[in-house]
C-alpha cells in the first residue's frame, strides 16, 4: 500500500498515527489495569476509560504544557496524555509510593502540579468549580493559560455544574467544558435523567457556545475541542462540548452493568470501537497500514506490562507518610501573602 504524505483536519502522518498509539496506550493501560485489579494488587474503586479514548486524544492534543486539566474519577488516561508517565500512574493505583500522589489518593486522585493535572476528583462536579477557579486565576494573572474540564453526564444535574458554567460565561473565562455522555450515569440512562436530549439548551441558558460531537471519532472530537480552546485563548470565554461516547465496561470493577443489554455492548463494540473507526479512516486514506497499527499496539502493550511491573516492586509509603501532605504550611502559605502585599 502506497503511503500518502496527505493531512487529516490539518494534522500530519506523524501526528495521527502518534494519536493512534496514545488511544492504544490507554487501552492497554485499562486493560492491564482491570488484570491487576482482579488480582488483588489494586484495592478501592476504579473507573475505566475503555470505549473513550477517542475524547481524551483528541481533547488533550490541543493543549499546551502550561494547561490545565481537571477530570472526575475516571481519569488515569487524561494524566497519561497530559504527560505523566505510565509507571507513575500504575503506582498510584497500586497505592506505592512511587505514585503521583504518593500512593494516598488511588485510582481516583491523580494530580500533577507541575504537568497541571488537577484530579480526579471523586465528589460528582466537583471539578466544575475548581475549573471556573483555575480559569479565573490564569485570567486574573495573564497568562495565556486554557483549562480544560472533563466530567460525566451525571454531574450535569449538580448545582456546581450551573453555577460554574454561569460565572465562567459571565467573566469570559478561559475554559473549555468538556461533558463525556457516556449514556448512562453509573446505572442510570441519559434518556431517563433529562429533560431534553441534549446539552444545546443548557449552554444558550449561560450565553455560551455548545456543540454536540462524535465522541467515538477522535478526530471530529480534535476540531471541536481545536476550536474551544482557540477561543478560550482568544480570551473569547468558555464553550460546552457534549461528546456522546460510551464506556465498555461498568461503571466501576464492581459494576455488572445489569441496566444495560448484553445485545447493546456488542454494538458498540463490535461497530463503534474508537480505535478501530480510526484505523479504517487512516488505512481508506492512505495514511498508515496494519503493520504500523500493529506496532503501536505491541508498544501500548510493553508499556503496560512495564508500568505494572514497575508498581509492583515499588515500595509502600511508609508509615510516617500518615503525617505529610494532611495540613497546608500555614508560614508558606503567610509568607506566599506578604509577598503579594
């Protein structure tokens, strides 16, 4: 097969099939994830991201380092794409020490001050106003700085998701609001939870930009998000993306996902499985083969295995770790405010 040197939505051979081994990487990271999970190496909750990776690929790839990046519970695959490293997350899970956050949070508490990774956040919507704050304070400062919110349809019915949208509208604030309907809310169907069928409503009621979108095509999902955080830059305000997805698995490791026909996960795994929309488009257009898809997914499934080998002969927090990181250091905190005044 003849290789085309030809763009996708202006993104060069290079960079897709890059997006392409991201979306495998994050497959096999949940994959190997769920395995570990089973057996008994990772202990608490855990959300997988397996169905959506086509949204947080062509989401994140828009942004810069000194973004930011707030997610709910089903994060590990937002921290990897904004740059943690996969071992760094396996530890957290694991709940070693060598973890992001030091093995305390798990699966639901990723953060990363220096790459901006600010949650999972384990309280539904909680991330919405933690978002409108970080927006509000790279205005304030000027910095150039886009946050990016990631939440589920759930959190579309708290009160934090009206009032942050609302204020973000009313200051114009850098933030891109990116709701993943995944079509149910743990156990609960879109369908039975609203009373429109869509978010469109919702974002005219704040005066803001709303868009629907293909979450099982990454690269409908990259112009849409390309043109939200453009304006969002632009110091144009905030935008609400409805990106319609859905999760392979249950809500949880712990969920059987009896609210849902065995006959409707077929469908979408058998003809809406991102990765594999993705591939037919690259291969139709000439822009990779099977061999460099088989490649990727070889080098996802190493760096799996590493990650978790890695967490596994990482060490325990030890016990004096109880103490550190419960209380802010108030002198720190005085001296930070002196500074300013």
């Amino acid at each position: 097969m003849a290789i085309s040197n030809a763009t996708l939505a202006g993104l060069t051979r290079t960079q897709l099939l890059e997006m392409h081994y991201m979306m495998s990487l994050l497959r096999r990271f949940e994959e190997k994830s769920a395995e570990e999970y089973t057996r008994g190496k990772i202990g608490g909750f855990m959300h997988l991201y397996i169905g959506q990776e086509a949204v947080g690929v062509g989401s994140i790839t828009n942004l810069l380092p000194e973004d930011r990046v707030l997610s709910s519970y089903r994060e590990h695959g937002h921290a990897i794409l904004k740059g943690m490293e996969p071992r760094v997350v396996m530890a957290e899970l694991f709940g070693k020490s060598t973890g992001c956050s030091k093995g305390k949070g798990g699966s639901m508490h990723m953060w990363s001050n220096e790459l901006g990774v600010y949650g999972g956040n384990g309280i539904v919507a909680a991330q919405l106003p933690m978002a409108a704050g970080l927006a509000f304070a790279a205005q304030y400062q000027g910095l150039n700085n886009v946050t990016m919110c990631f939440f589920g349809d759930g959190a579309v019915d708290e009160g934090a998701f009206h009032e942050s949208l609302n204020l973000a509208s009313l200051w114009k604030l850098p933030v891109v609001y990116m709701c993943e309907n995944n079509q149910y809310s743990m156990g609960m169907a879109v369908a039975k939870a609203w009373a429109v069928d869509s978010l469109m409503p919702r974002a005219a009621a704040y005066n803001m930009p709303g868009e629907q979108v293909d979450g099982m095509d990454v690269i409908a999902v990259y112009e849409a998000a390309l043109r939200a955080v453009e304006r969002a830059r632009n110091g144009e305000g905030p935008t609400l993306l409805e990106i319609k997805t859905y999760r392979f698995r249950g809500h949880s490791m712990t969920d059987p996902a009896y609210y849902r026909t065995r006959e409707e996960e077929h469908e979408w795994r058998n003809t809406r499985d991102p990765i594999g929309i993705f591939e037919k488009r690259l291969q139709e257009q000439g822009i990779a083969t099977q061999a460099e898809f088989d490649q990727n997914d070889a080098r996802a499934t190493q760096v799996a295995e590493d990650a978790a080998d890695f967490a596994e002969n990482s060490p325990d927090p030890a016990p004096a770790e109880l103490f550190t990181g419960v209380m802010v250091d108030n002198s720190t905190a005085l001296s930070f405010r002196r500074e300013r005044e």
